[in-house]
C-alpha cells in the first residue's frame, strides 16, 4: 500500500511539474511578442514553433495569408522549404546570414525557407521573422504543417 501511494504521488508530482514547465514556456513566449506585433506559430508532430516577424512587406504579405496547411517535404538539409509567393515590396530585410530559427523568403523561386542550421550562402533572401519559441525543434516538424496566428 505504501509503494501504491508513493508511485501516485510521483506521477502527480511529475504531472505537476510538466504543466508548470508547459505554462512557464506559454507565459515566457507571450511575454516576448509585443502587443500589436505579428507572431505565428508552426506546428506538426506535436512540435510547436512560435516566430515573430519583422515589418517587411513580405512579412505582412505572409501574415494575411494565415492560416495555412503546408508541406514541410521538400528543401536540403538544415531547411524546409514551403512554395508560397510573397509580396517582396520595397522594404526587404536582407540578412547577410542565416541562423537556426530565421523564417526567410527567396524570391527567384517564391520560396518560403525555415533554417534548422546556419547557413552563410543566402544571397537574395530575405527575412520574415525569427523564431522566439522552438527554434532547437525545427528539425522535428513533420511533412504537414499548420501554420497559424499568435493570439
């Protein structure tokens, strides 16, 4: 009867502690993305990737168009890569590299690209946002997305 007892409370210990660690990191991402700013997230697989996205015309264009399905399939390493046509405007961010967790946009093939490595060749890309939230876990989105606003 003891051991039952133990094992309970460690299971409501644990549970406990996973919901506390699940509304810090909640608390924590709604406390980086400023009132009135444009913030999506990307799930799939249980994976939940949060961005904020900067003020380019391409970045609004991206933001109207929410939500969306998408199809993570394609890309090389260290990328996904989502066909979606973007509005470039003529107020693009232009990086002079990539990092882990940047949303960016390259124009000559109207290709939305997620980094999940570094990458120093990306030339006319331009960049959307950057990941606040998720950004290790990029690697583990699946083939399916959904791609939605931040309330």
């Amino acid at each position: 009867m003891k051991r039952m007892k133990t094992a309970i409370t460690a299971i409501l210990t644990s549970a406990l502690v996973i919901f506390a660690l699940s509304s810090c990191q909640s608390a924590k991402r709604s406390a980086e993305i400023p009132e009135g700013a444009m913030a999506l997230e990307i799930s799939s697989n249980g994976t939940v990737v949060t961005y904020l996205l900067n003020d380019s015309e391409a970045a609004k264009d991206l933001y109207s168009q929410l939500p969306l399905n998408i199809d993570l399939s394609g890309g090389i390493p260290g990328e996904f890569i989502i066909d979606q046509s973007l509005n470039e405007g003529t107020n693009p961010v232009i990086p002079k590299e990539g990092k882990t967790g940047d949303l960016m946009y390259n124009p000559n093939f109207g290709e939305i690209v997620i980094l999940y490595s570094n990458f120093k060749n990306i030339e006319n890309y331009l960049l959307l946002g950057t990941a606040i939230d998720g950004a290790n876990s990029i690697w583990t989105l699946g083939e399916e997305a959904y791609v939605g606003r931040v309330k």
